[in-house]
C-alpha cells in the first residue's frame, strides 16, 4: 500500500487507532472517509477536520453495510482502500455461560462477520482497480491470549488466519492484503484502558504505523516493535512466559 494517493474507506474509526490513523492518512495526501454508527461524532469530525468524508454504518448491520457501501462508492468511485477497522473487546467470564454468552456473540458479529461483509461488500469494485488494498485489524491478542477477553482474542485469530487465506486467493489479482496487527494501545477499546502504563500510547502507535506502511509498501503485517513480544512468542520458544507476563499486567483479570 502507497503513502499517499489513495481513497480510502475506514469504517469504526470516530474514535481511537481509527480516527487516528485517519487523520494522519489525510495528511499524508489521502482521501478519507470515516464511517461509524453516531451521527452525533460524524458530524464532529467533519466540522473539526475538513476535508475528511463521513458516512453512517453500522458494521454489526447488513443491510447498513450494504447501504454504506453504495454511498462511499457513489461518491467516491475511484475508492481503493478498505480498513476493516470496526471491534469490540470485552471482558468475559467463561465460567458462567449467563455472564459470557451474550457478549461472546455480540463480539464475533462485530469483529468478525462485519469484516467479512464488509470485504464482500467492496470487493467487486476494488478488484476493478488497478491498485487497491484491503487492510484487515487482528491484534497481538491474535497470537497471545489475555486470559480476561476469551472471544476478542478468538475474533482476531480467526482475523489473521482469514487474512493469511484470503491473500493466497488475491495473489496476481491487484487487491493486496494487509494486516494490521496492534499492540495494547491506549484507547478507549476497555474502560480505563486510555490510561494503562503497560499500553502503548496512541500517536506514538500511529506514527510507527504511518511510518512502516511509508517505508514496507509491499509488507504484508504491519507490526510495530512493541507487538512482536506477542506476535513471536512460538516462535521464539518463550510461549509460556509471554502468557505469564501479558496477564501478570493486565488489570483486567484480577
């Protein structure tokens, strides 16, 4: 994926890594649409950011995202971009099907069946482009569970699993496939989360991001140094101790 140049489509980004990471894509020469379900925090950043496109979807919605789709791609047609951003993480109890069960649906129509609608939503169009790039958001909790979050940790496997298969299928096609894999990042994802010492403060987050996808165009993860603690665990053989030390910090699971 370029720097610059690009439409691009970030659906669950009003707040946090997604607004984020909008806004310094704007900066870097980009045309952005921001989508989320508040119209209230739509009509904020459009007024507070100009020049930014907003559009109302509600990824957990069908037919929101089926509508949401035709709205970006009538105004914007030359759209080459998707960040399936949208995600919500919660804390689960497994012990107690009463205190998990519903949160643990709710999360995976979230985290998982909303990307994938909203790539097939887009995909048609993007493989009409001569350079386009679905970025799908899976997290180092994909590779190293916190024991407080069972199904966020289980939507963002299967997120990485569908990104590594889906890319085998866009191979020769000009639809690139990448990952963006964050650490613990201070936002608003959990309550108190936005001031965790153990998380990685917002921009200095992005701006690793901005900066690898300036300098790997053609990378495949995107991951700043701080998530590979979690991301390289097997590999490294020191699986069991990066378990140990993830949850040993995590106030979440006391």
């Amino acid at each position: 994926m370029d720097i610059s140049g690009n439409t691009i489509f970030i659906p669950g980004s009003t707040s946090g890594i997604g607004l984020a990471l909008a806004l310094e894509l704007k900066a870097r020469g980009n045309t952005v649409i921001v989508g989320g379900r508040r119209t209230e925090l739509l009509e904020r950043i459009a007024a507070e950011h100009p020049g930014i496109d907003t559009v109302q979807i509600d990824t957990t919605d069908a037919t929101s995202i089926a509508s949401a789709a035709k709205q970006v791609l009538d105004s914007h047609p030359d759209l080459n971009v998707l960040v399936t951003m949208a995600g919500v993480m919660r804390v689960e109890d497994w012990r107690d099907p009463a205190s998990f069960l519903a949160s643990a649906e709710s999360t995976v129509t979230t985290n998982v069946l909303g990307p994938i609608r909203l790539i097939a939503a887009f995909v048609e169009h993007l493989q009409a482009q001569p350079d386009a790039t679905i970025m799908t958001v899976s997290s180092g909790l994909a590779f190293t569970p916190l024991r407080a979050t069972p199904s966020y940790n289980a939507s963002k496997a299967a997120i990485h699993m569908l990104s590594e298969s889906i890319r085998l299928q866009f191979a020769g096609t000009s639809v690139k496939v990448v990952e963006l894999e964050p650490p613990s990042v201070r936002t608003a994802l959990l309550p108190g989360h936005e001031d965790n010492e153990h998380a990685m403060p917002l921009d200095e987050f992005v701006t690793e991001v901005i900066g690898l996808i300036e300098t790997r165009p053609d990378a495949k993860e995107i991951q700043v140094e701080r998530v590979k603690f979690l991301r390289y665990g097997e590999a490294r053989g020191d699986y069991d101790q990066v378990v140990e030390t993830l949850n040993g910090t995590d106030p979440h699971g006391k």
